[in-house]
C-alpha cells in the first residue's frame, strides 16, 4: 500500500473515532436549576384546602366534599401559592432529581420563616417524576400553615432528614392560615413522607388553653373556640407511604388520613406527652387499604384511631402507650351512619394507658362494625384492656337511642397481660335496642397489675362465645342470636 492509501486510511479512522466520542458524550444528561434568591420575611398566609373544622360543619373531624376533577382545580386564585395544583408538563420532563430546599432559599435557623423555600421547591419537585423534595440534616425549617397540592408526577419523595417545625402555639399562628391543620399533603399519588429527621408540631401551648379537657381554672373546661391543628394530613390521594420519621408533639392529631386509599405506615415514632389533649397518634377516616406496621406511640389520646368509612385496615407490631389505646370510633355522632369493616390488630404491646383495644360508638347512629380481629395482644398495666362502649358520651346530657351501630363478628384472640384494677379488664356495653352478635373470646388471660384479683368482667346485650376459658371468667356472654336486630336498612353498608 502506497503512501497516499495510508494517509487516507488514517483519516477515515480519526473521524470514526471523533463522531463515536461525540456521541458518548451526547448521551450524558445533567439537571440543574437557579438557585433561587433567599426570601427571609413572611410569605404571606398560604391559601388552605376546606378543612374539616370549616363553620357549618356538624361534624369538626369529617372532610368537606373538593371535587377531584383536576380539569377544575380548587385553590387556582393563587398561582404563586404551592395550594394551587400543578399540571405536569409532559414537553419539560425532569426525573430522578433532588430539589434541596436550601436551593430555593430556605434558611433553616429554627426563626427564619422558610415556607416560600418549601413552596418553589414543591412546585418544581412536582413536575419531575421520581423526584426528592429535600429538607436537609442539621438544620431546623419554620414554616407556617400550607397545602402541598397535586396532582403531581409519579414517585415524588418528601424527604425530612432535618428537623421541621410549626410555630410555637396559637399566638405565633398567622391569622390567615386554618387553625385546622398545619401540613396537608392533597391529591397526591404515588408519594412517600420519609426522612431521618424530625416533625416538631411545638404544641404545648395548644394543649393549655383553658378550652380544653381540665386546662381552665381548678380543673374546669371552659367554653369558647377551641381549634388546634392537626400535624400531617392527607386528603384525597392514594398509594401512600410514611416512614422513618420522627413526629412528635403535635397541637391535635400527629398523622391523619382522610379519603385516601393505600397507605402504608412503616417504622415511624409518635410522641407527646401523656397529659396533651386531643393527640391521637394516628387517625384514619373515609380511608381503605391501610398498613400500619412496626411502629411507636406515645401520646394523650388514642394511639392509633379509625374513624368512619374504614376497610382493610392491617396493623401489626406496634408498641402503644402511655396513651388510650387502639380504638375503632367513636361512631354514629349527631345519628350519623358508620361504615367499618375488616380491620385486624395483631402482635402489638399495649403498656401503661387508659385502655387496651377498644370500639366506641354513640347512641342513635347507624350502620355496621363487622369483621374485626384483635390477636396476640401484650397488656401491660392497662385500664379496660377489651372494651365495647356503645354509650360513648363526652357529657352526662346524652339520651339513650333506639337506633345505634351494629356490631357483629368481633373476635379476641391470644390477649395477656396485667390489668390495672381500678376497671375490670373486660367491659361489653351493647345497645339495649341493637345487640353486639357473634363476639368471640379465645386465649385472654389478664392478670392484677397489683392488688387483688376483679373477675367481675361487664356485659350488656352482647352475644358470642368462649372458644376456651378466660382469666377472670367471663360468664356473661349470651348464647345464640337475639330474636332481632332492629331494622336491617339502618345497618346495611355498601
């Protein structure tokens, strides 16, 4: 080969390797955005989502109705409020990207009002798929009252690995903002609340004003608005995860859901102290498909709550306590009809509350509480470990009814423990008009926490069975079926 073939030969073969290193490099792809200027005075009050304590409602804890139609979004007066849901833009698809609140300009001192950083970050975290909404470690976020609104694109991951907090108590709340609700994820799909950090509701100024149980004068209660918000609520969206993180002293409720479907609770912490009112740990209402698993609480009221319209509720390996117990209602409030069904509590420690596993309901609602399962349960030193109330009342004004929920299918399994003998451990107040039916008691041994022994179990109008002996003796149980159940249409449920 002459000289000129080769110098030709040479040159096609540095082309070919130009135009491959050209392609390589065309195949990397990097994200970025501004960094945003840092926004230190108030962002102003954030429009909310209709909470459930609006006026009008009879019901303060029951979500008013929102369309979901995203083709007519609520909240759409404020486009620079992260209330306002945002449409993903199919032309301008990011994923798999990170948005620190930092680059946004969050502060982060634990004074600097940085909801503004939390907004412009959502905004954007929104509309890139399988992104992650960053609240970084070592640092402490103020922000005020706001709607994380949807919908949003798929896999979005608020990640708490720092400490986030409310403002410390009903003189540092906004004006404008809800005294409902403080954090309020709203339709949402496919979204995870995670973190190794900290949600800090700051609610010991909450819990004493003098409207609530005992806080007035001498122990009184005295009357006048008495709104405080919940932590972290979650309306209207679906395939939901919490885990992780550590929520504690919240002004009402720590974790809400209402209207969802799909919820999985993983390895989560819950705290407040054992006196703070009104502070259930977990609470689900309208709300199907629910996993809570492997997790702590400690609180003032209900550990774990379950509301009206609940099914498929699965709950497994949770300490509980100090606190008033896993409770199913209350239901039928102002008549209204409840509708639970397939709930099941299983390998949970109950220690030092006021009660154990409890379903209460108010005279003259309707509907049913059907399929419930209570199995391998710990108690120690609990006040009414296994109760039944269908005499729910917050006064001494309440009138017995001639409607009320239906139980049926209600089983105790595999229940030990201690009991404090102050209550008797086992406490069945069915409806004089409506019998609880087809109760079944299996493996419960409870024993003095100290004292002496009560083995004067209650019952009232509740029919079931002994599948073998229980510590005390329950002899009370009716055998068979009553003769009826009152009118079948105030107790059917789709």
């Amino acid at each position: 080969m002459d000289s000129r073939k080769w110098i030709l030969f040479i040159g096609i073969i540095a082309i070919f390797l130009l135009q491959n290193s050209s392609d390589v490099e065309g195949r990397h792809h990097i994200h970025s955005h501004k960094k945003h200027k840092s926004n230190n005075g108030n962002a102003g009050s954030p429009v909310y989502a209709p909470s459930p304590g609006d006026p009008g409602s009879d019901n303060p804890d029951y979500p008013p109705p929102i369309s979901s139609d995203p083709s007519n979004p609520p909240y759409s007066d404020d486009p620079g409020n992260s209330s306002s849901p945002v449409s993903p833009d199919p032309g301008n698809s990011t994923t798999g990207c990170t948005f620190n609140v930092m680059d946004f300009g969050a502060v982060g001192d634990g004074s600097t009002d940085d909801t503004a950083a939390f907004r412009d970050a959502w905004k954007e975290a929104c509309q890139a798929e399988s992104s992650v909404l960053l609240v970084p470690e070592n640092y402490v976020f103020l922000i005020t009252s706001t709607i994380f609104s949807g919908p949003c694109k798929p896999g979005l991951v608020f990640q708490v690995d720092g400490v986030l907090m409310a403002p410390n108590g009903p003189d540092c709340w906004p004006k404008g903002d809800s005294p409902q609700q403080w954090l309020v994820f709203y339709r949402l799909n496919d979204m995870t609340l995670t973190g190794t950090g900290t949600i800090e509701g700051n609610g010991e100024k909450w819990w004493s004003l003098p409207c609530k149980p005992h806080m007035g004068p001498h122990g009184s209660t005295l009357p006048g608005p008495c709104d405080s918000p919940a932590l972290i609520r979650f309306f209207m969206s679906s395939n939901l995860m919490v885990t992780n993180l550590r929520i504690q002293n919240s002004p009402k409720f720590h974790v809400k859901f209402d209207g969802c479907e799909g919820v999985i609770i993983d390895t989560v912490s819950i705290s407040s102290p054992k006196l703070s009112p009104n502070t259930d740990g977990i609470h689900v209402e309208n709300t199907k498909s629910v996993g809570i698993y492997n997790s702590v609480i400690a609180n003032g009221d209900d550990c774990i709550s379950i509301g009206p319209g609940c099914s498929n509720v699965d709950i497994e390996s949770v300490t509980c306590g100090p606190s008033h117990g896993i409770s199913i209602g209350s239901l039928g409030v102002h008549n209204s009809r409840a509708c639970v069904s397939n709930i099941t509590v299983r390998n949970a420690i109950i220690k030092d509350s006021d009660n154990g596993v409890r379903i209460k309901t108010w005279q003259g609602g309707a509907g049913s509480v059907t399929g419930i399962y209570f199995e391998d349960i710990q108690m120690d030193n609990v006040r009414n470990c296994i109760i039944i109330d269908q005499y729910y009342c917050l006064s001494k004004a309440c009138r017995n009814q001639t409607s009320a929920v239906y139980l049926s299918d209600v089983s105790f399994r595999n229940i030990k423990g201690t009991y404090d003998v102050r209550s008797p451990p086992i406490h069945f107040a069915c409806s004089d008009t409506v019998a609880c039916t087809n109760i079944t008691m299996s493996e419960v041994e409870l024993l003095p926490f100290e004292g002496i022994l009560v083995d004067d179990p209650f019952c009232w109008n509740a029919y079931g069975i002994q599948e073998t002996l229980t510590i005390p003796p329950i002899d009370c149980l009716l055998d068979g079926m009553p003769e009826t159940v009152g009118e079948s249409n105030l107790y059917a449920c789709n």
